[in-house]
C-alpha cells in the first residue's frame, strides 16, 4: 500500500465527518493553543520586565534605611533616614560612582484650575544620570538655587499633559504643597513601568523638599550608580562598610539599612514570571493531555461505528497493518492539523494580549516547536490504542457487525 | 514481506483442484452447549466449477463459505488451497491469500458508504499498491465488463441494490481472483433483478474461467450452478448436478 493512499484514505474519513472532525480537533486547538500563548506570554513578561529593569539604570544601587528580610513574609522594619552628610562621605570616599541624594514625598500639586497629588522628589543633578531619565528641554538646578533650597522644579512630561493641557510649562508657577514653584525643565519621556507613571514627577533641590514639603533635614534614600559596569558588589561593600561606621548601629545588631541593586530585583522578579510561566504552562499542558483523551475517545468511538468497514477492508485484502497504519494516520491527521490550527490561534492570542497590555511580543520557534511535536506526538499515543482495536478485529466478526 | 510471498507463491495454476477441504470442523462453546456449525466436512472443487452451497438456516454453509473463503478459521480439520495448507497461514498471510486470489461478493453488498462505486472498486488495488492511473483504468474495466461504467461516480446511495451488487461484483474481480466466493448475492434483491445479476456471474465465469462458490437457498438460484452441496445441521449431505441434488 502506497503512502500516499494511506494519508488519501484518511483525509477522505476526516472529511466525510466535517463537524465530529471540528470537534475532535477543538481539544488540541485549545491546548496548543494555550500552551502556546501562556508560555509566550510569561516570556513577554519577563522580557519586559528585563526591559524595564534595564531602563532604571543597570549598575544603579538603592540605599534604603531599615531592615529587608529577603523571601516571602519579609520583615521591613523602619529606621532612621539618611543625613545628607552620609551622601558626601559616600561621593567622597567610594571611587568610582555617581551620588544622589533622594528626598521622597507627595504634595498637592495646583496648576492653573487642576490639582493632583504628585510624587516629588528633592534630589541634585546627578538624579540624571544616576537614574537614567535625562532633561528634555529647560535646564538644571544651579548651585545657588540647590544650596538656598530655591522654590524650582524639573516636571515629567505627564504633567505637561493632564495639567497645563499643552500649554508652555517652562517659566510657570504651580503650587507645590502650600509653596509658589517656577518651573524650569521637563524631563524626557519614560513611560510606565510596572503600573507605575514615572513621568508623573515633579524634581526639586534636596533642600527645598527638606524645608518647604517635608520640615526634616534628612534624606529617606541613596541612589549610586557604578561607572563601571561589574563593580556593583565592590561598591555596595564599601558603602555598606562605610554606613556602619557612620550609623554605628548597636554592636552586634543588623544594619539598620541595606543596599539592593537593580540587577537583585532583576533576578527576583524573573523569577517569579519563570514560575508563573511554568505554572500557567503545567496548566495548559492538562488542557492538550484532556484534548488527546477526546482524539482517543472519538477513535474509539469511529473505530465501533466503523466495524462494518473495517470488516470490507480485511475482507478484500487489507491486512492488519493496513488498518492500523489507517487509523493511527487519521488520529495523528487530526491532532497535526489541531496543532497548526493550535498554534495560530497561540500566536495571534498572545499577540492580541501583548498589544493591549503594551508589553513585548515574543515570537519563540522553541516554544511552537514544543507545542506542535507535542500535537503530533498526542496523535500517536491517543490514536495508538483504538487503531489497534480496529486492526485486531475478527474480518467476519466484523463484517457481522450491525 | 519474504515469507508471506514465498507462502502465496506456492500457490501453483497446475494443481486440478482449487479447494481440497478434509474433515472440516467449526465447534462453538463445549460441553452442554457446544454447537457444531461444521461436523466434519469433506469437499473438493475444481478449477472453473461453478458450486452453489444449499442448505436449510443453521445448516453450516455460510460457516463453510466463510472457513473456503479465509475469512474464518477451523476448529479441526485440513483445507488445501491449490495445493497450499491454510492452516499454517498467519493473519496477514491470510489477507494477502485473500487480496490476491479471492473475490468476495455479500448478501448486503457491503460497498463502503459515502464512496464513489469507482473508488469502492479501486480499494483492492490501493492495498495492492497500484498506482492511481492505472487503477482508474483496471476499476473502469472492471465497471464496464458489469456494464457500470456510467455510474462510476454515484456513491452507494445513489446505486438500486442491483446496481450495488454489480459494483461489488466488479469490485471483486478488478484483481482478476481465481476464485469468486458469493454469500446469498441475491437474497436482497427482486426475482427479476436477481435474474440478471446470476446471468452476470454466468457469463463472467465463460469468459473468464473463474472459479464460483456461492450460497444460497434458493433453490432457482442454485439451478444456475453446475454443481450443488446441500448441507444439513454441519454435515455435507448431498454432492450432485442441480437435477440431482434439488427436487
């Protein structure tokens, strides 16, 4: 028996019955189809995660006051904040690095008839290049205005859009708490970042935040960032080192502030996409294995309704083989087709869900190359069993068969 | 494949007899409710005989015809097919003995349903191997000697019974069988229909020389064999000329 034949003769049963096909296929469509689209999707994600990361500044190191357990259930106890003196000993005694100094706060923010609660952020010029988001127009803090605590302010572009309503920002006053505030830069574009707005920020002198907003002469965090890349776990020692000495916490107690850098959280967060990845892939997976138990049944089932048939074929000649061979094509036909259909629909899912997310598409070849050896391979299994029912038969009891 | 042709090829034009059946039984159940379809049966026919099997229902000749035809096996017994001992034949041999030396013909037809009449009677050559061109022109032949050539494309459906059977008939001789084995080939048609289709078998066995077993109990349609079984409760109990065996 010809090859060709085999596969003729199974495309011509697979047509014969359109909508049992349809269904029988449905199974692996979904599973594929799933499979595809959660793992492209926890992919995507931790691309985009790694994007986001990247964007905040790869060598940069956050200074925190208080305790951080790492793990699940971590204890974060509150401390003192910095002084702005820890700042100078740090740029002053650690090579290699940029500084600045971060003044964290919110304030009612007023411009023109809108008003919104702001983040602010008093901060110096080195905020720039340490945290990656540059000037778009206007200019910096001059030193002047950063040692007198002058009442200026750098905004980030969302305010320009849903406060000043496209109007020119540079120059204007706004109210910033209960201080009058002239603007004098805007900072380029940033984007979201983890349904966070950052360019909904508003930068002033350290000093200004200090007296105008806050009434503490203190700073709630550090923000390093190592010139040279790879030197991050050398700096962060000797900024630790440094801070102990300062801080002089209680002999024999924790620090009472810690050191994390961006490429920690990196890994934190990758991982825990990877295991959503796994996890949401382990559950896609069921949905192929229930979508093979319907090609078995439906073979099953075909196998019964097709006795009589089958019966013919062995009475004019078909051999056991012939059968099987038939039967195992028209499961694996079925399950094939499933998987391409499967793998589309994967695709174009995760494409469909990454553009409303705005998140990266990602296109793995691996991961449909998994998915549709996978189908092909369901085909086999499933289809193994009721293929052999069908060859084993009896040729007179099967052409007896009502 | 080698073991399977070497048996088949065994299978010799010379030997005068095509079937050589020696104490033939078929035992269903055991002990209280054994049932013997076949009680020890013996029979010989020879190359271009024409044998029809009568005998009354339950009487085993559907039993023997299935047994002569390989499409059964024996309890006990010894069945020669030219000069070839079936009963050390496995399972595909069987089918190869079947593709390539028996035609079968069914009471129901027994076409596939769904099916072009050509594509029901190309299905031997595809398992043969055939290629697509010239099984279209071997099934085509075929069709025409039963004068079908016409409905070639009609599916079953489309086919009277007479026309059903004529498909099978021709689906049984594309691979040109010494044998032809015909199991009540006109228990589900009308009297005038069943007329034609026995003259059929008639004229295709003068033109071809081949081999006809059939059952059937009818007694009219029996007349139209050269020779008659007539078996009762598994025992072969008549051997003759219609005029003999039939009252």
């Amino acid at each position: 028996m010809r090859a060709l034949d085999t596969l003729g003769m199974s495309v011509q049963a697979i047509a014969r019955n359109k909508l049992r096909s349809f269904l029988t296929t449905l199974g692996i469509i979904i599973g594929v189809a799933s499979v595809v689209a959660m793992v492209h999707l926890g992919q995507s994600a931790t691309r985009s995660v790694t994007e986001q990361i990247a964007s905040i500044g790869s060598n940069l190191l956050f200074v925190m006051p208080g305790t951080a357990q790492r793990g699940p259930g971590g204890l974060r106890t509150s401390a003192e904040n910095f002084e702005l003196g820890d700042v100078e000993a740090i740029r002053n005694e650690v090579a290699g690095i940029l500084v600045a100094p971060a003044l964290t706060t919110s304030a009612t923010v007023v411009i023109g008839n809108a008003n919104d609660t702001i983040p602010v952020i008093g901060t110096t010029n080195d905020y720039f290049a340490v945290r990656n988001h540059y000037l778009d127009y206007g200019r910096e803090f001059e030193d002047s205005e950063q040692s007198a605590g002058a009442a200026v302010c750098i905004i980030g572009k969302t305010l320009i859009e849903e406060m000043f309503l496209g109007q020119e920002p540079l120059g204007a006053n706004i109210r910033v708490g209960r201080t009058a505030c002239r603007v004098i830069g805007v900072l380029v574009e940033k984007g979201e970042s983890m349904g966070q707005d950052r360019d909904k920020i508003i930068l002033m002198p350290v000093k200004a935040v200090q007296r105008r907003l806050v009434g503490e002469l203190d700073v709630s965090a550090i923000y390093v960032s190592a010139l040279v890349d790879g030197t991050t776990g050398l700096v962060q020692a000797q900024i630790e080192s440094l801070l102990r000495q300062r801080r002089n916490p209680a002999a024999g107690g924790a620090d009472d502030f810690y050191v994390r850098d961006t490429q920690d959280i990196a890994q934190t967060l990758e991982s825990t996409t990877n295991t959503l990845t796994v996890l949401l892939g382990a559950i896609a997976a069921v949905s192929l294995l229930v979508g093979g138990i319907g090609i078995m049944n439906i073979m099953l089932v075909s196998v019964t309704e097709r006795t009589r048939e089958i019966g013919i074929r062995l009475a004019i000649g078909a051999r056991a083989r012939d059968v099987l061979t038939q039967f195992l094509v028209e499961s694996i036909a079925l399950s094939t087709l499933g998987g391409i259909i499967g793998l589309i629909v994967g695709v174009g899912g995760t494409w469909l869900v990454t553009w409303q997310l705005d998140m990266p598409f990602v296109v793995s070849p691996a991961v449909m190359a998994v998915g549709f050896t996978f189908s092909v391979a369901i085909g086999v299994i499933f289809g193994y069993f009721p293929a052999r029912k069908a060859a084993m038969l009896n040729p007179i009891d099967a052409l007896r068969h009502e | 494949m080698g073991p399977v042709n070497v048996g088949v090829s065994e299978i010799s034009q010379s030997s005068p007899c095509v079937v050589e059946a020696r104490d033939i039984y078929k035992i269903y159940g055991s002990g209280a409710t054994e049932v013997r379809a076949l009680d020890g049966v013996s029979l010989n026919i020879r190359a271009g005989e024409f044998v029809a099997i009568m005998g009354p229902s339950g009487s085993g000749k559907s039993t023997c015809m299935n047994i002569l035809g390989c499409l059964d096996v024996p309890s006990s017994g010894e069945y020669r097919f030219r000069g070839v001992e079936v009963g050390g034949l496995n399972r595909d041999e069987l089918a190869l003995l079947r593709r390539n030396f028996m035609g079968f013909v069914f009471q129901s037809f027994n076409l596939l349903p769904r099916t072009s009449a050509l594509s029901n009677v190309e299905l031997p050559l595809i398992y043969e191997g055939v290629r697509p061109a010239q099984r279209h022109e071997l099934a085509m032949q075929a069709l025409t000697t039963v004068g079908l050539a016409d409905r070639a494309h009609a599916t079953s459906a489309q086919l009277s019974g007479g026309q059903q059977q004529r498909v099978a008939i021709a689906r049984a001789l594309v691979t040109e069988p010494p044998l032809l084995l015909a199991d009540e080939p006109t228990g589900n048609l009308d009297t005038a229909m069943a007329g034609e289709i026995m003259k059929e078998l008639v004229s295709i066995r003068e033109q071809r020389g081949i081999t006809i077993l059939m059952v059937t109990h009818e007694p009219d349609i029996a007349r139209y064999a050269d020779r008659v079984l007539f078996f009762t409760d598994g025992k072969l109990v008549r051997d003759g000329t219609p005029s003999e065996v039939i009252p």
